[in-house]
C-alpha cells in the first residue's frame, strides 16, 4: 500500500477508535452543523467532493496505442528507408515509390482495424462521476438541507435514511436500525449492521468496521447520523478510481508481442549490416562494379533483406485472428471489448474470481433448521416464520429467506390460528427482535429471534423432548452443535419462545429474560449447481481457480469445499497487510482462497501472481473488484454488474457461469494456435529466403531481387495466410494453457529457415547448370557465368 493510501486509511481508523465527541472535536463540529464559513474552509483544505483525474483515455491516444507498436515501428521504418531510396535518391526515370506506399497500406489497415474494434470501449473513471450525480441531506447552521453530493464537505454531518447513498466516507455517530449494504465494495451480500460506538482492533481494513461507512454503499434500512471522513479522491471510492486512470500494465499478450517483434529486430540489426558490408566488398573486389554503384546496389540489397525478414501481413493476420475470437465468443455468451484479451484468455493458468454471484447464487437461503442439538425441526421453522411474518420493521435477507418457506401448506394453515399482539424492535445492542402472538386459544408466546449469543444469554431453558434446564452439560453440546454449524459456513440465527408473558401494551425488551432455546437457523448462500463441474473442466485445461472475496473466511471455505477447490490453505486481508510483496509472492502459490480483502488488496494478489509469471485471469462484479480487473490480464465482468467494473473490464459475459469461461478459454488457445501457425511459418521461411538471397548475391554480379519484388512475392504468400484464423486446431494443442515465447520462435527460425534454403539453393543450381544454359545454348553454366561476369 502507497503512503498517500496508508495516511488516508490511518484517518479512518483513527476515527473508527475514537468516541463521537472526539470526533465532533476534532473537526470543530457540533450537533448545530457547519456554517458557510467553516465549509468553505474546510472545501479550502480538503478539496471538492468530486472525483478528478487526468482523461489519459483520449481518442488520441487510443489511435496511438493501435498504431504504435515495435512490428508496426519496423514497417515505417522500412517503408521510410524505401521512400529515400527508391524515391528520393533514386536516378530521373526510376523513381518507384510502390514498396513504401504498400507498407503505409497494410499499417493503415491493420492500425484502422484495431482502432474501430477497441473504440466502443469507454473510461471507465468517467462513470464513476455519473454515479454520485445525487444529493445528500446534511445539517448546516441547525437545519437539514439538500445539497449536491460534490457540494459535501469533510467534517459535514449528514443524515442518512433507506434508500439513501453514502455520499463519501463516513463515521456514524448516531442510529437507530441502521443497516447498509456494501456487497459492491467487499463482495459480502448480507448487509452490515451500523453503530456509533468506538471500536478496538488490531487489522488494519476499513472496511471491516461497523462504524464506518463508505461513498457508493447504500442504506438498507433504518436511520442515523454521520461525520464526513473523506470526501472525493481521498474516498475508496475515489481510491480506486484514481488506479482505473493509471497507465495498465502491460498484458502477458502485448509482451508477447512485443518480444516477437523485438526478436524480429535483432535478426535485422544482425543481418543487415553484415550482408551490406560483405555483399558492397564482393560487388566491389570480386565483380569490380564501380565503388559507388557497388556499395549502393548493396544498400539496395540490404533493404531487400530488411524487408525479407519481415511477415509484412503480422498486424493484419493477428488483427484478424482476435477479432475472428471475439466474433466466435459472441456465440457463447461473452462480449470482448478489448480484442487483445482473446490470446491472454487462452493463455491464462491462473484465474482468479469472487465468490458471491460466481461460484454461489447471489441470494441467501434458510438451508437448515435444527434443535439445540442440530437436529432438524419444523417446529423452529414455524416460530421463525411467526416472528418475521408479524414483523412491521423493514425485513431483510434473513427474513425474506424465511418468510419463502410460507409455501407450505401446514405452515400456511398454522399462521392463520395466531394474530399479532406486541412485538419488541430490533436493535444493535441486544441484536435480536420479538413479536408476542396469541392463537384461537387465547394464549400468548413471545418469540425471539436474534445473534446465536444474544439468544443464549436470555435463555435459561432449552427444548430437548422436554423444557429442561441449560446445565454445563447442555451447554456444552449446544455450543458443539453451534461450532459445527459455523465450521460449515453457515449464518446462524437462534429461536427462542416463552409461553404467557405480562400483559399486552408492556412489553419491553426486560421481558425477554428465562426464555426457552428452541432451535437454529442456519443460512448459506449455496453454490451454483454447475460450479463444480465448471472448477473440474478448468483444472483438466489446465487453469488454478483461485477465490478473491470480501467475505468472511468460513463461508468462503464451505462454498470452496462444495464445489471443489482445495480450503486447506488460506489468508485474510489483515494477514495480507502485515506482509511485504515478497513474503507475499513466497507463498502465494500454496494459497487457494483469500478472504476478507479490500479492492488494493485484490489488486495486490493478482499483481503478485503475474510477478511469479503467470497469466491471471480476474472475474469480478462490484466496485471493490475493479483495481484487480485492470490489474489482471484478463479482466472478466458480467452484463449485471456495476459500471466501473463493466468499464474496467476486457470481456463481459452474458451470464455470470464459469462455464462459459471454459469456452472462452477454448477460443483464446484456439486464436493464439493460429497467429503462432503464421508467425512460424512466415518467420522461418522469409529467414530461408534471406539465406538465398545472400548466397545467390555472393555469385551474381547485379541484384538478385528489388526490395519491390521480395515485398510482392511476400506478400502472395501471406494472402494465401489470411485463411489461417479459420484454420483447426488439434485438440490436444489446446489442452494446456500456452505462452508466448520469442525464444521459441527464434529457435523455429534458426532451424527451418536454413532447411528451407536448400530447396532454394537446389533450385539454384538447377537453374544455373542445366536449365539456363540449355535456354541460350551454352554448353555449361560456368560459361554463361564467366560471360556475365565479363560483361
């Protein structure tokens, strides 16, 4: 973590173990608000509440970057060195600009290609200003006002209400049923109960406090109070938009490429001095043309051997190949915007995903209810029902969860012989809410619903076959019975009843005392029915999942054990801030999940494993996964998920399925298969064709081949090449993940070239001796050569 983050982290939690009053103190604010002097002061010091950055993303650039590139370079280069000698210095009457004009032709096509494949891409920091366009109601001089979200300044108070978003990173001070969803900031889909008291801790996350609140969360339910921490860049929010404006780092794709073409140069920077200064001294010392015709014939040559090594059609055939990809991917559900991921899809070894919505159905479920010793029981099932039913306050998860559980026919019958007579809210001190219910009988229950250790400490009873008494002994199996439950993963609530309570209109929380432990409910958001499939066929193609989350750790180690990955070995993100990047990459290949994180960490853990040399594919929705969706060489986000990872994202899929990524993958092994078929092919075969050229220069007196001639024959054999995208792939080519290595290549190269050469040297030869001379009658080719040479 930088120190600009650290600093702003630190103010965080500096306020999060601070009382209220000494928060209100240190930002000289009292329960009356700002007055326009102290906001304008504090705009003066802390800046406006927007998000600014530089719009590096510009068209300009983007035409640039499609281009600009080393092979690209080459080709001007090349094209340049042409104009001046076929052009500019060329002798009256053969002046030929064809080879330049051909270059700057298949640069333009292939740079246009890209340009308009990649430019319906937006920026994505753009589109977290369109975000926070809203307004926040904030005290000022003792009143409550309306004002723009950029208008709040750090030290406001505002007040917050259901359906209101975080305008910028907060300290609650006051509340009353205050629940905030931040599942697009750390992936956990329960919301998070908000409080005012000051906290203790050792980690060092902000986002695992609940006394904090950050911009781009939303209020679920209740209300309260809260102090501006940190407004615009200096927000998370503002945080991770800053990260979406930094130059990305280069991709496992555009270094190859890179190296491919850089490969290309070294041959030429080794090839073409040589062949220049040996073919200029024999055209000079063994043929004796005149010096200045000699060494010019021999920059001639040089260029020809410049533009024989060259796959001219490269841009165009690798263009073609991707956007051929991202057409096929199409048909499976997925979009490409970034034509380059295809090649980095096939060649990932690593994929990294979130949990909630991926590997899980984004949706809390009621999976178990059991007796206080784990065994299922409708009956608790049916007070539960009772309890969230006859509710008046705002229901959340858990409760609809339940109240989906109606559909039985017994339960249905069984609420209508209750009415509700008193309930007890909920709150965040005793974590639990009642409801008193009297049946056609006429005789009242209260029923409690609550935290697991909020419901034990009022319960002196427990239901096992009979009411007993909660001795040591029960104790302990109903904690055993507890343990297992939290093991698993499992949200857990308990349910607890008393028969008979005082009479109706006085009922407070004190009556919730000696009250009998009835059972639990044990909540799960299960994993997808076709995780486990999708995690196997990915480990047969050889790619690691790795779980990124924001969740707690349990939970992540029960989906993880569903559907197949190993939840032996983990780490949390508090683990993750105490360790340097080394220690981090030591052991970053032995761990499977890790839980608890923020979005810098995220960015952190897919950063490390490219370090180790991987190619790391990250797949993620909310807003704490965009940093790591452009950190990644393949950022991967669904059509539902929040703009700025959309935004950030090179591939978005249709549907939220890893089994879709399975053929994603498919298509990007099958995409760089054929681009490296051409790359080899063209490569090694113009290397043999300069081979032939230098040999058949050694014993001719004039130029074997223009530069124009060599570019024309180039070419004829690479427009045969142009079908090379829709070329099969053998199946067992794409069963491993596949990088891109110039080494590779060079040694294909080095290899087949010279091979190819002596077909071309065979050629030759029966050329020379045989056919020519019996074409102008001359009894041998030494002869016609010594004539030649003479003349």
């Amino acid at each position: 973590m930088n120190q600009e983050n650290q600093k702003t982290n630190d103010a965080l939690l500096v306020a999060a173990k601070s009382p209220v009053s000494e928060v209100l103190k240190s930002y000289n604010q009292s329960e009356t608000g700002y007055n326009e002097s102290q906001v304008t002061n504090s705009r003066n010091t802390h800046g406006r509440n927007e998000i600014i950055h530089k719009n590096k993303n510009t068209i300009f650039r983007r035409v640039f970057a499609s281009f600009i590139n080393p092979f690209v370079l080459i080709l001007i280069a090349l094209a340049v060195v042409s104009l001046f000698t076929d052009v500019i210095f060329a002798k009256p009457g053969s002046k030929d600009p064809a080879t330049a004009i051909i270059i700057f032709i298949m640069v333009s096509i292939s740079g246009l290609l890209k340009f308009f494949q990649e430019n319906k891409s937006f920026n994505a920091a753009n589109k977290l200003k369109s975000l926070i366009q809203n307004t926040a109601s904030v005290i000022r001089d003792g009143t409550a006002i309306e004002v723009p979200f950029k208008e709040i300044v750090v030290g406001d108070i505002i007040t917050l209400a259901a359906g209101d978003m975080l305008p910028a990173d907060v300290r609650i001070i006051q509340h009353k049923d205050l629940f905030i969803s931040e599942a697009a900031l750390t992936g956990e889909s329960h919301p998070s109960e908000k409080l005012a008291e000051s906290l203790q801790f050792e980690h060092q996350n902000p986002l695992e406090l609940n006394n904090l609140a950050f911009m781009g969360s939303n209020v679920i339910s209740g209300s309260g109070h809260a102090i501006v921490l940190e407004v615009g860049n200096e927000t998370l929010f503002g945080r991770i938009s800053k990260n979406l404006t930094e130059k990305r780092v280069p991709t496992a794709f555009e270094k190859g490429v890179n190296a491919t073409s850089w490969l290309l140069i070294r041959f030429m920077c080794i090839m073409v001095p040589i062949i220049f200064v040996i073919n200029g001294l024999f055209k000079n010392f063994i043929f004796h043309l005149d010096p200045q015709e000699a060494w010019l014939n021999s920059l001639l040559f040089a260029l020809a051997v410049a533009v024989g090594l060259t796959p001219e059609m490269l841009p165009m055939i690798v263009t073609t190949g991707l956007g051929k990809g991202s057409v096929n991917m199409a048909k499976h559900k997925a979009i490409v915007k970034n034509i380059d991921s295809i090649q980095n899809f096939g060649s990932i070894d690593i994929l990294c995903t979130d949990k909630t919505g991926t590997l899980t159905q984004d949706q809390i479920v009621l999976e178990q209810y059991l007796d206080v010793l784990g065994h299922p029981s409708t009956r608790v099932l049916r007070h539960a029902i009772l309890n969230s039913y006859f509710q008046t306050g705002v229901k959340n998860v858990m409760d609809l969860a339940i109240l989906k559980h109606i559909d039985d026919e017994e339960i249905k019958d069984a609420i209508k012989n209750y009415q509700k007579v008193d309930e007890i809210p909920f709150d965040f001190v005793r974590r639990r809410m009642s409801v008193v219910t009297k049946d056609l009988k006429g005789v009242t229950q209260l029923i409690t619903k609550g935290a697991a250790e909020e419901i034990l400490d009022i319960c002196k009873y427990a239901s096992y076959e009979t009411v007993v008494e909660i001795t040591p002994e029960l104790q302990s199996k109903i904690d055993k019975a507890l343990e297992k439950l939290s093991k698993d993963g499992f949200r857990i609530l308990a349910v607890a009843e008393k028969h008979h309570p005082p009479v109706a209109g006085l009922f407070t929380a004190k009556d919730e005392n000696e009250m009998v432990l009835i059972g639990f409910l044990a909540f799960l958001d299960p994993p997808k029915d076709s995780a486990k499939a999708a995690i196997k066929a990915l480990k047969e193609r050889g790619v690691l999942v790795k779980v990124l989350t924001g969740d707690a750790l349990t939970v992540t180690q029960h989906v993880c054990k569903e559907v197949g990955i190993s939840a032996k070995k983990a780490l949390v993100g508090s683990e993750i801030a105490l360790m340097s990047d080394a220690e981090l990459e030591s052991v970053i290949d032995d761990i499977t999940i890790f839980a608890k994180l923020n979005p810098e960490q995220k960015k952190r853990v897919v950063t490390c494993l490219k370090n180790k040399g991987h190619v790391v594919g990250f797949m993620g929705d909310g807003i704490n996964d965009a940093p790591a969706l452009r950190a990644a060489d393949v950022g991967i986000s669904v059509d539902t998920a929040v703009d700025i990872a959309k935004e950030s994202a090179d591939i978005i899929l249709l549907e939220k399925s890893l089994m879709i990524l399975e053929q994603g993958i498919i298509e990007g092994r099958k995409t760089y298969a054929n681009i490296i078929k051409y790359i080899k092919m063209a490569a090694s075969s113009n290397f043999g064709n300069v081979f032939s050229l230098i040999f058949a220069a050694a014993l001719l007196p004039f130029l074997p081949m223009l530069p124009i001639q060599i570019l024309i024959l180039n070419l004829i054999h690479d427009i045969t090449c142009i079908a090379m995208p829709w070329d099969n792939v053998d199946p067992d080519y794409i069963l491993h993940p596949r990088k891109w290595e110039a080494k590779g290549i060079g040694r294909f190269m080095l290899w087949f070239g010279p091979v190819s050469s002596i077909f071309d040297l065979t050629t030759y030869a029966l050329m020379f001796f045989v056919i020519c001379p019996v074409l102008v009658g001359l009894p041998s080719g030494m002869a016609f050569f010594s004539a030649s040479a003479t003349d």
